[in-house]
C-alpha cells in the first residue's frame, strides 16, 4: 500500500507541520483570492517550504506582497507562504472537484514565484 496524495496536505517544514488546508483558508478570505491552493516545494535545507498557487477572482489583481502580508496576520511565521503564483487558469481538479495537487506541483515554476 503507498500514500498517494492526502500525505502531501501536510507540508514539513524543517520540523513543523503545516497544514495545507490552514493556509489555504487564511488565503482564501482575502477579497482578491478566488481559489488557492497550497503545496510544499521542495528544500534542500527546511525538506519543504510553504508554497502557494492563487487564481485570482475576476477582474481583481492580487498583490503577492499584500497577499503574504495578509496571510501574516492570520498564521504563525512559519505557516507564510515563502512561494506564491498568480495563475489566470482555473485550478485543476478531479471529477469530484478535488483539486489535483500532483498535477498541479508538475505544472507550477516555483523558480519565477516570489
């Protein structure tokens, strides 16, 4: 038997447990925010950090300085996304409406995100 994807809704980041659905919720309440999604990126030094992946609500334009600012006010530093992507796409999701993270993850270039 292996873990396929609900393992990776927690994120390790360098010893603490960050709960994707936490930051995902933090996220979500901004007014610019129409989906989120949040993933661990890989780290040599932390294992993983804190990524985001943001759809914005139509005809909004999120700031990603004002979006960690705002997830600041709300989660523990450690919790922050390190990585946000402003993505125009609709989130990739299941048949069930599931968001599909593995596709997600191959599909995101944390390299241009800040």
């Amino acid at each position: 038997m292996s873990i396929v994807d609900r393992k990776k809704d927690m994120i390790n980041r360098g010893g603490e447990n960050v709960y994707c659905v936490e930051v995902e919720n933090a996220l979500a309440a901004h007014p610019d925010v129409g989906e989120v999604a949040v993933i661990g990126v890989p780290d040599s030094m932390m294992g993983e950090k804190v990524g985001a992946v943001v759809v914005p609500r139509p005809g909004r334009t999120p700031d990603v300085g004002e979006l960690t600012a705002f997830a600041a006010e709300h989660l523990a530093d450690f919790k922050v996304p390190q990585f946000v992507v402003i993505r125009s796409e609709p989130l990739p999701r299941n048949a069930g409406g599931k968001v599909l993270k593995p596709s997600l993850r191959e599909q995101t270039d944390w390299q241009t995100a800040r």
